[in-house]
C-alpha cells in the first residue's frame, strides 16, 4: 500500500489541503432583520476600535464587543447574551457574556463602578486608539463649536427631523449625507446617498414641536425645522425608510450590510436637536428642486 495517502502529499510532493467548500450565506424570508450575520461587524466612529453590530428584541441595533468576557468580571447589569442572532440584556447563566461597547469606549466617560478587569480592557483600547490616531488611520468626528469672531456657518442639521410614512425620524446624518445601507456585489456596503438628484427629494417644513398627543408634555420652542417626505409616492417613502438608494430599491434581494439609522423622535429626549428655522439658501436650493 502507498504511504503516499498517509504522508499527506500527492503523488508529486505538493500538500493535499483538502478543500473547504464556502457556504453561501443567504436572509431567511422570515428573519427580522435583512442583515447577513458575518455582515456586521463594523468599527466605532468615535474611538475605531471594532465592534459587532445586532439586533435586539425591540429591533433597535446595539454594539457589542466583538470577544465574549469572563461574566464575573463584568458587571450584572452590563452583561449581554447572543440567541439566535438576537442580542439580549441579560445574562444567560453561562460562564461566559458579551458586554456594550458603549462601556468600554475610551472616546466617551466610564461607567461606574467597573471591576479592573474591565478598567484593563478599558485601557487597551484606548492605547489602540491613540495608535490609530498617530498612524493616521482613524479621524474622530469633530465637535459642532463656533466661535463667536467667526461668522456663522450655513445651518445644515447635523442630525435632521424627518417625516416620513407619517412618523417622525431623528436622522443620524444630514439628509444629503444619509448612506444606502445594502451590500453590493463585492460584499461592502454601498456608497450612494438615498438622496439620490435623480429622484424627488423632501421639502423642508415648520412643524409644531409637539405631536398632539394626549398626554404630551409642551415643549417652548413652538415650532421645528422638518424635513417632510410625505408628498413622495407611498414606494419612495418605504425606500427612504429602508434607507436604499434607488437602484438597491429596485433590487430587493440584496442584503443590508448596516441596521438603518432611524430612531424614533422624541421632543423631550431629542430637544438638543430642535432648530426653530429653515436652512439656509444653500438647502433651499435642494428643496427646489423637489
């Protein structure tokens, strides 16, 4: 009999590797979420340390961690668990947890009280940071200040009001600037706004800073600045909330590569973004065109 079998090389001598067959990952028809599981893993904007994106049972997106830590080290209420893809606020009972990047990020202040396990990992990632920063390879948001001998830059909404489908949205970016959120063909996340100058675009609105209903507390700023979609057919509204841009639109199969970054609006919780006018010309020029 041949050794050739046993020594793990051909008859030639080259290595027999045997070949590993790629599994074509595909969205379930019933899944929650069009997001492809080895799909989300991403890195902080403030701090660019890596995180993985889910979805918790309210389907609001979270980020985690991307390593499970030892549950004794980290605190009971920052202990999260992953089930069937779905993030839950809560220990499972394992040795084992996931925890929110949010507790561990050096860009922002640290929960209190953390153990020195967690005040370690703490550490680490924020020399990781400063390694980033010197490197070049990463570049925090800068912070929205004017200085009062400057003259006013054109009011553009960091983080814009907007309607749609008769609900209203806190946007996580100016509405020129909103990303399509779907995979393309070489698996990255599209690049095109869902503003798109070949489709009609929202007009910008005062609206009343409350929505009426029953129980609501009065907010004093009276009126806000909106940017209302509601005119738009029924189809481009639904794209808009998908946060597509027109040819993923048209392309309903393809996955999401990043959770949409709608979150509802709420006048007490989100006043710090209430503008009480209307952009400036510069954003009335794009509400002529609609």
């Amino acid at each position: 009999m041949s050794s050739t079998a046993s020594s793990g090389r051909r008859w030639d001598g080259t290595p027999n590797r045997p070949h590993h067959r790629q599994r074509t990952l595909r969205v379930a028809s019933d899944s929650p979420t069009r997001l492809v599981r080895s799909a989300q893993p991403s890195r902080c904007h403030d701090c660019g340390n890596r995180i993985d994106w889910y979805t918790r049972p309210d389907n609001r997106p979270v980020s985690l961690h991307p390593q499970e830590l030892d549950a004794t080290t980290v605190p009971a209420a920052s202990r999260w668990h992953i089930s069937s893809g779905i993030a839950h606020p809560a220990h499972d009972g394992t040795s084992w947890c996931r925890i929110p990047h949010l507790a561990l990020c050096p860009a922002h202040p640290a929960p209190t009280p953390l153990t020195p396990q967690i005040a370690a990992l703490r550490r680490h990632l924020a020399l990781h940071t400063r390694r980033l920063l010197d490197t070049g390879t990463h570049t925090p948001p800068t912070p929205d200040t004017t200085s009062p001998t400057t003259a006013p830059e054109p009011c553009r909404p960091a983080r814009p009001i907007v309607l749609l489908l008769h609900t209203r949205y806190l946007a996580a970016h100016p509405v020129d600037t909103i990303q399509c959120v779907a995979q393309t063909r070489r698996r990255h996340r599209c690049t095109r706004p869902v503003l798109s100058p070949d489709a009609p675009a929202g007009t910008w609105t005062l609206a009343p800073a409350t929505t009426g209903r029953r129980g609501q507390l009065t907010i004093p700023d009276g009126l806000m600045a909106v940017y209302d979609l509601t005119h738009l057919t029924y189809a481009e509204q639904l794209r808009w909330h998908h946060q597509r841009c027109p040819d993923h639109a048209a392309a309903p199969g393809a996955a999401d590569l990043a959770h949409c970054d709608w979150e509802a609006f709420d006048p007490l919780l989100h006043h710090q973004h209430i503008h009480n006018r209307l952009p400036t010309t510069a954003r009335h020029h794009t509400q002529a065109r609609a």
